[in-house]
C-alpha cells in the first residue's frame, strides 16, 4: 500500500503575511514506512530532497546533519502549532530549559522547513508537539537520510501517533532528549 502525505502550504500564516518561510511537503508512504521527501522553499528556491537509502540532497548537492558536538554551541529550533492552548505550557517549560543550555532557539513557523534545514546542518535540532503527519513526515526521512535522529517526544509513543517529534544529529540527540524528556 502506497500513500502520498501532502502539505501544499505549510507554513500558511507566514504565507498569509508575506513572511517568506514556508513550503511545499510531500512524502511517500510505503506500507506504513516513508521512503521518500521532498520539501520545496520557493522563496528561496530550495530543493530538498530525500530518499529511503540514498542520502538527502539540496538543489543537487549532498546535505547532512551538523557536526556539532556541545549544546552550549548548539541552535534549536522549535514551533507553536496554530492556536497551541494544549502545548504552550510543555513548550515554555522546554524553552526553560534549552535557552540556558544552547546557544539559542528559533521559531519560524515552517516544521517542514525546519526538519529540512536539521537535515542541511542549518540548525542542529528540531522539537514541536502536536503535529500532523503531513507537517512533518518528508521533513523526516530528510532528517533520517542526513544522518540524524528523530523520535517522538515521549520515548513511549510513535511519531505520527503523537504528532510530536525531536531530531538531531548524532551527538546531541541524547542530551537533547534528555532535556526535553525531563519530568515537569
């Protein structure tokens, strides 16, 4: 069975107001698995593209994850679904805890951009709750085909089931979690 998950406009309120971060999704579902992304940034003219064991690429050249190493030299970014009553309280009480231990947090307003640029070494880690698969599943295998890691937020449940998602490269994925993954 094969599904395509479709975002046409993700990032529709920076659309809406001229804000030029936002993108075009999709991904291929093969018997419950995603074998392939791509997430197209027209403002920038941006390609990325991923397929399930052939690397993640860039308007034609190779991308993978950071290589950084210590959280302090670290940039995340995260997001705030659209009217995110249920996840404000868990996103501040993140923010609390990864401003002190990195060199920053951003908020864009894009997931599928954002996976995209873990994937291309722009940010070193990614986190937002309450997602749908279509915000995220081509920014995934981007992430995963990079070389990165991507779990759900709560070890304990998958990501399309949550709709909440963490990645990061290598290094730093278990410090992250561990941080994110704290009890309040």
């Amino acid at each position: 069975t094969r599904r395509w998950i479709v975002d046409p406009l993700d990032g529709t309120t920076n659309f809406l107001h001229g804000l030029p971060h936002w993108s075009i999704s999709i991904a291929l579902e093969h018997k419950g698995e995603i074998v392939a992304g791509v997430v197209f940034d027209p403002a920038k003219d941006e390609m990325f593209v991923a397929e399930k064991g052939q690397g993640a690429w860039m308007n034609e050249t190779r991308i993978r994850v950071s290589g950084r190493r210590v959280m302090g030299e670290a940039l995340f970014a995260t997001g705030v679904p659209f009217g995110a009553k249920k996840t404000l309280p868990a996103t501040m009480r993140d923010l609390a805890r990864l401003m002190p231990a990195t060199a920053g947090v951003r908020r864009f307003g894009s997931a599928a951009l954002d996976l995209a640029y873990v994937a291309a070494g722009r940010y070193d880690g990614y986190w937002e709750r309450e997602l749908n698969a279509w915000d995220i599943a081509a920014g995934l295998i981007l992430v995963r085909e990079a070389g990165g890691f991507a779990e759900g937020v709560r070890e304990d449940q998958k990501i399309f089931d949550s709709g909440s998602v963490i990645a990061a490269n290598a290094e730093l994925f278990g410090p992250f979690a561990k941080l994110l993954r704290e009890p309040a």
